[in-house]
C-alpha cells in the first residue's frame, strides 16, 4: 500500500493498543460475572 515506516509505525501501535484494551475488557468481565 506504499505506507511510510511512520505511519506503519503508528497503525502498528494502534492496533496493539486495540487489542489489548479488548483482553483488558474481556479479563475485567471474567473477573466479575453478571
């Protein structure tokens, strides 16, 4: 797609973040069942 490291480099955080707060989610709902 032609992205510049830059900008590779900030999607890549991006998507890390993403995917952690969606494990951070899942684990604070597992910790506490409805």
């Amino acid at each position: 797609m032609g992205l510049t490291p830059r900008l590779q480099k900030a999607f890549k955080n991006v998507s890390e973040a993403l995917s952690f707060g969606v494990s951070w989610q899942r684990q604070e709902v597992r910790r506490r069942p409805i």
